[in-house]
C-alpha cells in the first residue's frame, strides 16, 4: 500500500478507503466477516484524515462529503458507497445472500436492524464523537459542553443497555451489521468518560462476545491497531504509564467538575 494514496489501487472486489476510527471500522468488521464467511475478498488503502487525504479531488469524486469510510465495488463497474451504515446495507444486500449477518429485506428484523443503526448514526456516533472531543481533544474544554455531551452519550449507553438485558445481541437471536455499526464505538468507550463494567455491564458483557469473533478483531486493526481502544488505556494504565494515567484523571476529574457544576443526574431513556 502506498503511505499517501492518490487513487484506486484495485481493479476487481471490493476497495475499502479508510482509517481506524469508530465509523471506519463498521466496513472493515464486516468486510472480515464477508471473507472469513464467504471468501470475499477485499483490498484497503489507509486514508490519513489528519493529513486531509479524504479532501483530495480523487476522493470527493468517490465520497463528496469529503469522509471515510468509502468503499469502491469494482466488481460491479466501479460503484461507490460512503457513510458507514450505508456501506454496511449495501455489502449485506449484494454480498451475503445467505443472510449471516443481516436478515431478509420483508422481516421485522430488517426493520429492526435498520432502526438501531440509524439510532446509532444519528445518536450514539455524533454524542460520543463530541464528548471524545471536549474531554480530550478541544484545546478548551466548556464544563457546560463536557456535561452536555457525556451525559447524552450515558443516556444513549443506557438505552443500549436495557437492550441487551435479555439477549445476546442487538436484533434477533444473532450477531449482525446491527452489532457491527456499534463495536467501533463501544470498543473506544473509555475515551468519553464510560466506565462500561460499572456502568453498564451488559454493553461490557457484548463488546466481550463480539472481540471474541476472530473477524472482528480484525476488523478493529484495519488499517491499524488503535491505540485508543479501551483495552489499549487500560494495558498502558496497568503498566503505570505516567502520560495515559494523567490524561485518564484529568478527563475523570473534569467530567466529575462538571457534571457537578450544572446537577447533571443520569437518566435514561
């Protein structure tokens, strides 16, 4: 793979064009899946958004909203998908006819998946993405946004939660892209200030069923291990890595400040 692509590198199967982010994941995951299934295979270029690769003419001319993930079906005359549950829907509908991870298009369950995954796209992923942000990343950090956004992606968490209090996966009796559109984002959790087996155990009890699928695990390394997943932090905490056990009680005690500030009370739905 080329370290800054400036095209299309494959000419049959499936390109991926992404980076290992919690939207990212949702295609390389399923991707994994559809190989270690089907034998489908697929070929990725690592796109570096801090760099703004994904702003290249090259890549607006696939993905107009200038983001990843994107994939390219070579296979059926150079098609393109951006947005992750749209990616998601579109390789379950043309790649898994056997439905293994989704469900036919008439069932209650093909409804139901495509409920939680626009839950998860228009609520889960932009909470959790802002609070990611005000807690680590902002070079100012607004106790009225930290509280805000936490408190949000809490509720959201709970909601997930409730879910999964009487089954194993979020539709149906089985895993599916349902699942898949969540892992990126539950699997970096701790970045927003959820402490997932003390708050919400059964949400910590799936992402545990999840990384034991090998597909998976995969998945999440595409293109590269993250270093901010929450088993990544809890690894260097337990090592007493000075910098992430500093980073780790700064964005605590700043969340505990200022959820007390504005008498933020859980609740949820």
């Amino acid at each position: 793979m080329s370290s800054e692509p400036t095209g299309l590198i494959a000419s049959s199967g499936i390109e991926l064009l992404t980076m290992g982010t919690p939207n990212g994941v949702k295609a390389s995951v399923l991707l994994e899946e559809l190989k270690a299934a089907y034998g489908t295979e697929y070929t990725f270029q690592a796109i570096n958004i801090m760099k703004n690769t994904q702003k290249e003419p090259w890549y607006t001319a696939l993905c107009p909203n200038g983001r990843i993930p994107t994939i390219v079906d070579h296979n059926r005359g150079g098609f393109a998908v951006f947005e992750g549950i749209a990616i998601l829907l579109y390789l379950a509908r043309h790649y898994d006819p056997q439905h293994k991870f989704g469900f036919p298009v008439d069932s209650d369950e093909y409804s139901e998946v495509e409920q939680w995954i626009g839950w998860q796209h228009g609520g889960l992923g932009p909470m959790q993405g802002q609070a990611n942000h005000f807690v680590r990343f902002a070079k100012t950090k607004p106790p009225y946004a930290v509280q805000r956004y936490v408190g949000e992606t809490e509720r959201l968490y709970g909601i997930l939660d409730a879910r999964l209090s009487s089954r194993k996966y979020v539709v149906g009796d089985r895993y599916s892209i349902a699942d898949m559109s969540l892992v990126g984002w539950v699997n970096m959790s701790t970045l927003a200030g959820i402490d997932l087996a003390a708050q919400f155990p059964n949400v910590q009890a799936w992402l545990d069923r999840l990384l034991e699928r090998p597909a998976v695990r995969k998945g999440l390394a595409v293109p590269n291990e993250s270093t901010m997943s929450n088993a990544a932090i809890a690894k260097k905490i337990a090592e007493g890595d000075e910098d992430t056990i500093k980073a780790d009680q700064a964005a605590r005690k700043l969340i505990a400040d200022a959820k007390a500030e504005f008498g933020y009370k859980y609740a949820s739905p």
